[in-house]
C-alpha cells in the first residue's frame, strides 16, 4: 500500500466513522406494540436515559401511557433501513429493548414517543385503583424515587421465596416486611430463626421513624420469643413426647428396617399410653423404664449424646403446645440459641411438623423460614433434616388450602429444595451475582420479565427485584427502614479502624 492509499482509506474510515456517529444520534426513542402491552423500544445510545426496570412515558396522538423498560441491550443494524441516502453500507448501533405497558387498555400503538417518566407521574399513574386490602409500604421504588412502594398484603396469601448473596440486606428486608405485615395486618407469623436475628421484634429501636413506630406499638406485645434460657420468657424446650414416632427413630438414629427390634420397642412407647399420659415423656425416662428395650433405646441416646441437649423439658411450656393453641400473634422460634445443630433441626422439624398437624384448624399463617437452605435444603444431611424437608414440602404444596403461606429466605437457591422454590409465586430478589443463580430463578420464575433479572447483579445493600403476587407489576424496590430492633447481626466491623 503506497502513502497515498494509506491516507485515502484513513480518509473513507473518518469519514464512515462521522455517518455512523450522526446516524446514531439521530435515532429517536420510539416504541411500538401489537398487543398494548408488551411494547419494543429503540433509542440512541448518545445519552441514553432508558434505564432496565425503570419508568418511561409513551406518547402517541395525543395518548399517553406510563411503561416499563424490562430489558434493554446493544443491537447494531445496517442503516440503510434509516432512510438516508448513501448509508447501505454503514452499520448503526442503537440500544434496543422491550417493556411493558402498566395503565393500558389494550390499545396497539407504533412508533410512540418514549421519555423518561417522572416520580410524580409514575407515582400518580401507578396509584390509581382502590385498594381493597391492606397495602405495605417497604420502602420506595427505585428507579422512582419518593414513590412508595406498596406491597399487596393478600398476596402473602402464596409462598414467598427471597434470595441474595451474603450481605445483600436479606434479613434486614425480611424485617422490615414483617414488621409492615405484623402492623398493617392482622395474619399470625411464625418465625424460624437460625441467626437471632429476628429476637428483637418486639422492641423498638432508637431513632426509629416517628410515624412508623406508632404504628408498630401495638405489635410490641404480641411478640414471643422462644429461646434456649430457663431464665427466658419463653425457654425454648420440647418434650420426646411430642415427636412422631418416626422423628424419635431419626434422633435416635434408628432405622426400621436395619434396626427391626429397637424401632419396634420405641414404636410400642409410642403407642402405650396411661391415662391418656404418654409413659415416656422424656428422652432420659428411657434410661430408667421397665419396658423390655426401652434402657437399651435410652442407653443408645446417651451414646448419641442426645440426653444431653438442653432442649429437653418435660415441665416447662412447650412450643409444641403453642403452636398448637397460639396465644401469640407472632412466635419468634429463636434456633440460633440452641447448642448444636441437631437440636435446630429438631426444632425446626417440630414446628413445621405441629403446624402441618394444626392446619385443621385452619388459622391463617405465615411461616417464616431464614437460612432455608438449612431447613429444607435440597441434600438433607440426616435423618431429621430430610423430615423437616418433607414437612416444607408438604407445607409448600397443599399449605396454602389450610391458610399455611410459606416465606423463605436463602443465598442460596438451588441448595432449597426445589419442591419448595417451584411453589413460590412472589419473588424477592436481592443482589446476586452468580449468573448460574440468576438463570435458573429466571426459568422458575417465569412470571417475572426475564430481562428485569439482569439488574441483580448491580444491586445495592436494601435492594430488591419484587415480583408476584404482592407486587403484579414487578419492580425494583429499594427496601425501607427497620422500625424494630435488629437482633443477632453481625460482630461490629470496628477492628479495621485506623489504630489512633
Ligand atoms: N436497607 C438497609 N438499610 C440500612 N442497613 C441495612 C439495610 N439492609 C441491610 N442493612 C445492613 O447491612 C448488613 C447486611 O444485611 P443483612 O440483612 O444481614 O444481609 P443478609 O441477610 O443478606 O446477609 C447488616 O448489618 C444490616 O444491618
Ligand atoms: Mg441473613
């Protein structure tokens, strides 16, 4: 190549180059749907304002609609299709997405006009409907800020699954949601706590919002905390008497099958009863009962070192009994203050057992499940882990007819077991960055506008996608304020200060 055909194709690239860029400046935010509601849109991407999850205005004829961009990517296109002359040859890029039309009538429009809504107009628009039920108030949208974001109570009526990467504002949000519910509703919760973090909802913070903590007063009495402490008041207790049989046989590592003769000694415990009393109400009673085998079971529980959890007592209120007979709006089941994990197993197993046994009842609950992929996790790693899974299970998937709504938490989806997740019809999900996680959410999920989960991975501390019932037009949600005390949490990150 000579001097001069170097600076002619340098020349022909300059001048390629300022047709694409004016084309690409010239491409105008339009959008058009078929159907009125699901809409495509395309814009330049010099100063781009459409943002994924966020608000626009579609205009058209003097008609005008508030939507929602749900996805939105790079796509390049030859500009010949632009119209100006001599450009067949230049490829444009633009950014190109789809979305949803939120207050439509079905109209079909093409090539409306997009702009950015304002919070106001996305706040009016979206306030519109009376509201028949309950809403709650967990903070305000994100990508409209100042409008308040209201979930719909009656969809708790489903289950619920959140998830978020470690440090994500999982537990802090899940407060801030019970604490809305337990408030501006009249449901009954119970909690299954595996990190005390929810022991101090029945106490106010300090600095806590003025307005929001008059509304939380009267919640403060109807807290009940189960804790592993004689001195507390609710010690955290069971009785080997409230188990079923096959949840004996687990803690006792007892198989009936292999282990024929012991199961049917413990079987026949089970089942003789005086005076309507059972005869073994504790597992140490074993040790000293006349029955044929019965020492040998109890002998078995002191080498297992079940005899001596400190979860067993025969006299004191059992949370079993509780839970059977409420008299507590909300019970906290504190897991983390007990000493092993066998025993939060088993206590997670009794809880999800009793309120399975209680549906008769038919006394509307919402059964709160943090840490979920210790609950119910998908590879139970014993014995009693593998009933408390089948009991969620269960719960999942005929809870709801009895008034039992599931709401489960974990950083780690695909370690819940997924009979639970695929019963789950409300989603709240935090940051995320494993694009596995997000793939997976995004096809069990299938309600939610698959482009929205892509926004996880940027997420902030107390922001959330929530999608479902409680929020039919899914949004990006920054989560408010506690109103009630934090409990457990973390150790204070103070060592990393500057030493003075
Ligand atoms: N919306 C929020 N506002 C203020 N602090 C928050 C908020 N959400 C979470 N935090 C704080 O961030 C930390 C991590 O939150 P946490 O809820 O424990 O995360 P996760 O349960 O997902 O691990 C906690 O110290 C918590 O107090
Ligand atoms: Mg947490």
């Amino acid at each position: 190549m000579t001097l001069d055909d170097a600076a002619v194709l340098a020349a022909r690239m300059a001048d390629y180059r300022a047709t694409r860029a004016e084309i690409e400046r010239h491409i105008l935010p339009l959008a058009t749907s078929i159907d009125g509601h699901a809409f495509d849109v395309q814009a330049s991407l010099y100063d781009l304002e459409l943002r994924r999850g966020g608000y626009v205005v579609l205009e058209q004829a003097g008609r005008a609609w508030l939507g929602q961009v749900t996805d939105l990517g790079v796509a390049a296109r030859p500009a010949g299709g632009a119209g100006a002359p001599g450009t067949d040859a230049v490829t444009v890029r633009l950014a190109m997405g789809s979305g949803v039309v939120l207050d439509g009538d079905g109209t079909p429009f093409h090539d409306a006009t997009v702009r950015p809504a304002a919070p106001a107009e996305v706040g009016e628009r979206l306030g519109r409907g009376p509201a028949r039920r309950a809403g709650l108030t967990v903070g305000e949208l994100l990508l409209a800020p100042g409008v308040p974001a209201v979930l719909d109570s009656g969809g708790l009526g489903r289950h619920t699954f959140m998830c978020g990467q470690s440090g994500s504002g999982k537990t802090y949000s899940l407060g801030v949601l019970l604490e809305r519910l337990l408030a501006e509703t009249t449901l009954r919760v119970v909690v299954l706590d595996p990190n005390s973090d929810y022991v101090g909802l029945g106490r106010l913070r300090e600095g806590a919002d003025p307005a929001l903590a008059a509304r939380y007063a009267p919640v403060l009495d109807e807290v009940a905390v189960w804790r592993n402490d004689a001195a507390a008041d609710h010690p955290l207790r069971l009785r080997f008497a409230d188990l079923d049989l096959a949840v004996r046989a687990a803690v006792l590592g007892l198989d009936p099958v292999r282990d024929r003769e012991e199961y049917a000694v413990l079987s026949d415990i089970v089942r003789s009863q005086e005076a309507g009393r059972p005869l073994i109400t504790d597992a140490e009673q074993l040790l000293r009962a006349e029955t044929r085998g019965a020492r040998e079971l109890g002998q078995r529980a002191v080498n297992l070192g079940v005899l001596e959890w400190r979860l067993w007592g025969p006299d004191l209120p059992s949370l079993v009994g509780e839970l059977r007979e409420p008299t507590a709006r909300c019970t906290v089941v504190d897991l983390g203050s007990l000493d092993t994990l066998q025993e939060q197993r088993l206590v997670a197993e009794a809880v999800l057992s009793t309120l399975w046994e209680a549906r008769l009842s038919r006394r509307p609950c919402l059964v709160v499940i943090d840490e979920a992929h210790n609950i119910c996790p998908a590879a139970p790693p014993d014995d009693v882990s593998r009933l408390a899974t089948e009991r969620a299970v269960q719960i999942a998937a005929e809870g709801r007819k009895y008034g039992l709504y599931l709401l489960t938490s974990t950083q780690r989806p695909h370690k819940v077991d997924q009979n639970v997740v695929s019963q789950c019809d409300n989603l709240v999900l935090m940051r995320m960055n494993s694009a596995a996680d997000l793939a997976d959410l995004g096809r069990l999920f299938s309600f939610v506008p698959p482009g929205l989960f892509a926004g996880a991975t940027a997420f902030g501390l107390g922001q959330a996608l929530v999608a479902g019932k409680v929020l039919p037009q899914a949004a990006y949600v920054q989560m408010g304020r506690r109103v009630s005390e934090e409990g457990g949490g973390d150790v204070p990150a103070t060592w990393a200060a500057r030493r003075g």
